[in-house]
C-alpha cells in the first residue's frame, strides 16, 4: 500500500510539473510561417513545423500538421496520433472529433466522428456519421441514417438503430423512435412509433405507439380556473420534432405558436397573446396517454404500466384522485364515464349529462338541458344534492346554488354546506382563500371556513390580487382595500386596475374617461396626464393609449415611446429597438418606424401596388 502511494504521489507531482511547464509555453510562427512554442523568455522550446498550433490547456494544445489535426504534451510529442480532419472544443471531458471527409462551401462532409478524452484517448471511435453537442448530459449520435443517445461517459443509453430522438424533459424521459419518416430540414417526423427511456437507458415505453405524450392543463392567472385538456387536444400541442424534449412542449412560447399557426389576422394574433398573458400552462409527469391509432387512447402511469386501456375509449383526459374522465363514441354521439384506474371499475352516466374531470375527490354531473348538477364520489354514487348552478371544486370546496331558493353557497366534497346558502349573489372563484359574497345588495368577503371577514357594506368588490381587493362604496367611487379591511386607495376612482405584483408603488385609477397613475407612497398623483388606457408598471415601464395607439412611459409620466403603435403586441420590442438605436426614448418618427416594423402586412404588398402613406418607412 505504502509503494502504491508513493507511486501516486510522484505520478500527481510529475502531471503538475507538466501542467506548470506547458503553462511557460505559447504558440509562435516563424518567418516562414511555421509554429513551434517558446517559453516565456522567447526560447524556442518546440520546433516551427506546424502549420497551426494553439496554447496548450490542462496539458495538452492542438496542433496542425499538414492537413490532419492532433494533441501534444509539453515536450512536443504526440498524444495519441495526429490524424484527424477536425478537433472541436472540448464539452466536459470529451471533445469530438472527425477523420476523413471533404469541406464543401466551408461545411465538412462525409466524415466520421468519435470522442477524445483529455488524455488524448480515443473513447468512441470515429466511426459514426454524426454526433451531436451535449446537452443535459446528452448527446445523439448517427450511424447510417440512425439515431442513438450517449451519455457524458461515452456510454451508449441508446444504440444507433432508431428513426429520431429525443432529448430528456424534467420527468427524466426521453422519447425515441422505431419508425416513421424524418424531414431533417423541417425536423418533423411523420408515422413514427413513439417510445421513452429513462436516464439509465431502461425502456420505460416500448417504441410501439403512434402517439404519446404528457396531459396538458392550464391555469388563468385571473380566475385561477383550471382547464384539462384530453389526449386529443394534447397530442395536437405535443407534436414530437427531432431533437425536441417533451418537457418543451407544453413551454407556453411553444404553445402559443402552435396556436398562432392557425390565427388568420394580425387582431386575431393580438388576442391570442392577450389571452396566452394571462394564462400559465402545465403539466404533470404522473400519467402518459398513448395510442396505436389516430382514434383510440388509453392512459399509463410513469413507469409504464397500462392503467386505462386503449381498445374502447375515444376520448380521455389525466386521472385524478385515481379517476380519469373517459369517453367513447356511440351513434357519432361522445359517451362519458369514470374509469378508476386502480379497480378498472367504469361508471357509464345518461346520456345528457355532461361529465367534468374528477377533482378533489368527487366529480361533476351536469345536465345539458337546464345546466343543474350534482357531485359523485368513486363508486358513481351521489353524494350531493341537485343544485340550480355549481363550480367546480378548489381546495375541496365548491360554489352552488340553490335548487329551491335559488341563493348561493358554498359545500366541501362531502356535500356539507361550508358557507349556508344565505346569500343572493356570490363572485365566480375563490380569491387568495376569499370569496365575495352579497345579501340585499350589499357586498362583503367570506374566508374559506366560512367565515365573514369582511363586513357587507360596499356596493360591490373584486377578488383579491397580491392581498389587495378593489371596492366600491354607496356613491359609486371605487377604492382598495386589504384582508382587514384596511383602505390602501382612497375611495375616489370610477374604476381600479388590480395589482399584478405584491405591494406595488403605483395603481392605476379612473376619473371620467381618463386612467390617472396614483402613488401609493406619496398618496398623491404621481404625474397629472391622464390615459384612454393603461398596463400597471413593470420594471418601471408602462403601456399606455391615447386616441386608439399605444405607447410607453416611465415612472415620472415621461412618454418614452410616443402613442403611434396599433396595439399592445407592437410593443413588445420597443425597449430593444432602443437599444439599438442607442436611445432612452423614442420620438414620433422613430415610433412610426417601429409601428411598421412590426406590422407584418407591409410584405404583402406587390410591386404594382399602391402602398398607403402609412406604411412607408420614411
């Protein structure tokens, strides 16, 4: 033990050494335009007979010598052999490299590529036609027109036998697959059959499915309703792409260009976005859908394991508390019902009754014809009353009406009355764990206990945003107040814009037809112009409009992009188009020029055409 110490003492003093000696040494060319190294008094250390040479790192520099490309150490002989058409920077601790090949308009074709090590060590021959760079601890890997995925030790996770690749998402899955036709310009891939595998390379889904992928949902940021969408719409946003991790398929930039793809005009665009906006897109790794065909899914958990068979159901969406909605066509008419995927047990429902999705343990049944609804548990069974009206359930509880009286209230998921149906009119959602609610037209704030919080005195309330609620009281004026009831705004406004961040400096108010910015700080108005319309404040910016055109300001009501842009969307690049025109501020020509730029109907227009004055850049 003591001889093998001492061995690794002397091997680590001597690879310092060598780090420290190729540290002294940098590459020089000589008259004849020839590299060699010098130390740092300018001895030459390395004869002049490379044709490049570049500084040595950890020990080791590359070289060119004649038309191949190699490693030496610090004394000038090779490391391993100097053979190869192209070296590229090392990733971690391997580099790629090619031998063979021929550059063709600057681009090196028909080589093979391999790994390197730091030590020069070949530790994936250069025998494949392409790999690819790392990334998230992977990289692909062709061989004859198929793709496989090694990992950062070089270790084959997939061999190179398949169609495309994946890349791995945040569940830890990577999707491959065995068939179907690849458009390497496009990246798309038609009649594939999909798999997955895990970060050790285990098959999690065998490669035999013509669709699969994650359930998507989303979330309004202003109601907090949550939308699940089936395997259907799902599949459609989750269209595989080589290269494309499923973890970004449900980015929300994704998604919102999959959907812009089918918007026909620019105000159509603009809505889409406002809407994209306000929403948050998610999904969850428990559960996959799958499908053999185009018409039929079922449904697998994480590991794989078929949880909801595919034969019979046309429609399904993610399972919640162990229930998922399914449906099947019968009479070109949709069916609903509720598989519980621990017992296979189906719960089939009349067939006008309109199923929602199984949330916090009970799911809703609707009525299509006079909108009551009612809840059940797991079994199927009933565990409610029939109600005039019913939301969906938040926390494990739900708003409903009435049946008979037709007031509102509030039960939890064993149908006990949480809230007594007391009052006349209540908000659509809870609010920050708040609900308003109104008797005799007086509107006030209940918690989620039922408790009122807030007494019923005002003529009406928002919900709550960031702790803050706008109000209004008996005359009409609007102002906002907290969780105690404590006045933030003065009661002064016809209208508040809700904050959309916790504790904001600013808010905007309006008085007549115009938004004025008020200061909470100062408690006074932050600048006298008054607006058509207005955003809240953002990294101290601020949207604003003014005779149907939109423009920015600053903090200080200074107008930094004038209001000559059609909409909101023609915005989003006013900061970075002042950059580069190396301003704080736009003037009214600039702003017109932008207005245009991002108009994209001014490439639509022919060369004999009349082009109207508002769409020259002049």
């Amino acid at each position: 033990m003591e001889t093998i110490r001492r061995f690794l003492l002397l091997l680590g003093g001597l690879l310092a050494f060598a780090g420290l000696q190729a540290q002294n040494l940098r590459p020089e060319a000589n008259e004849k335009g020839k590299f060699g190294y010098v130390d740092n008094q300018g001895k030459k250390v390395i004869s002049y007979k490379y044709t490049e040479a570049y500084p040595f790192e950890e020990g080791l520099a590359k070289v060119k010598k004649g038309d191949k490309y190699g490693f030496i150490n610090p004394k000038g002989d090779a490391v391993g052999k100097i053979k190869y058409t192209l070296i590229l920077p090392f990733t971690g601790t391997f580099c790629r490299v090619a031998v063979g090949g021929s550059y063709k308009d600057g681009i090196l074709k028909g080589a093979k590529w391999g790994f390197l090590n730091k030590r020069g060590e070949e530790i994936l021959p250069p025998k494949y036609d392409e790999i690819g760079e790392f990334e998230d601890g992977v990289a692909y890997v062709i061989n004859g027109k198929k793709y496989g995925l090694v990992d950062e030790h070089a270790q084959f996770l997939l061999e190179p036998k398949y169609v495309a690749v994946g890349l791995f998402d945040k569940f830890g899955h990577c999707w491959f697959a065995s068939s179907g036709k690849l458009n390497k310009k496009t990246g798309k891939l038609s009649g594939a059959k999909y798999g997955l595998i895990n970060r050790e390379g285990k098959v999690v889904v065998p490669a035999k499915y013509l669709t699969l992928g994650y359930f998507f949902k989303y979330k309004r940021k202003d109601t907090q309703e949550i939308v699940d969408y089936n395997a259907t719409i799902s599949s459609g946003y989750g269209l595989y792409a080589l290269q494309r991790p499923l973890s970004r398929l449900f980015n929300p930039e994704n998604y919102y260009n999959v959907t812009l793809a089918n918007v026909k005009t620019k105000e159509a665009a603009d809505t889409l976005k406002l809407f994209f906006d306000n929403i948050e897109i998610s999904t969850e790794g428990d559960f996959l859908f799958y499908g053999k065909g185009l018409n039929r899914y079922g449904i697998m958990n994480d590991r794989g394991d078929i949880v909801v068979p595919e034969k019979k159901f046309h429609e399904v969406h993610c399972p919640s508390n162990g229930i998922a909605l399914v449906g099947k066509l019968h009479k070109k008419k949709m069916e609903y019902g509720y598989y519980n995927v621990e017992s296979g047990y189906l719960k089939e429902f009349e067939a006008d009754e309109i199923l929602q999705s199984y949330i916090d343990g009970v799911g809703k049944i609707q009525n299509k014809n006079d909108r009551t609804a009612y809840f059940v548990d797991k079994s199927g069974n009933r565990v409610t009353d029939v109600f005039r009206m019913a939301m969906n359930f938040d926390k494990g509880m739900c708003i409903v009406q009435d049946n008979a009286s037709g007031r509102f209230g509030v039960i939890d998921n064993k149908g006990k009355n949480v809230l007594p149906f007391d009052y006349d009119g209540v908000k659509a959602n809870f609010s920050e764990d708040m609900l308003g609610v109104c008797k005799a037209g007086k509107w006030g704030i209940a918690d989620r206990s039922g408790s009122i919080v807030i007494p019923l005195t005002y003529k009406n309330v928002s919900d709550f945003r960031h702790g803050w609620a706008a109000a209004q009281i008996e005359n009409g004026r609007w102002g906002m107040i907290d969780k105690e009831n404590h006045q933030i705004v003065p009661f002064e406004w016809g209208d508040l814009k809700l904050a959309d961040e916790p504790a904001p400096r600013y808010i905007w108010g309006k008085d007549g037809a115009l938004w004025y910015c008020y200061d909470l700080k100062k408690k006074a108005m932050a600048f006298s112009q008054g607006f058509e319309d207005a955003s809240n404040f953002k990294e101290n910016y601020a949207y604003v409009a003014m005779g149907g055109k939109y423009g920015m300001i600053d903090v200080n009501g200074n107008l930094i992009v004038p209001c000559k842009m059609d909409n909101f969307s023609r915005l989003k690049n006013a900061l970075a188009y002042m950059e580069k025109l190396g301003k704080t501020s736009l003037n009214d020509t600039d702003a017109f020029r932008l207005n245009i730029y991002e108009d994209v109907s001014v490439n639509a227009f022919k060369i004999t055409d009349r082009i109207p004055d508002d769409k020259w850049d002049y």
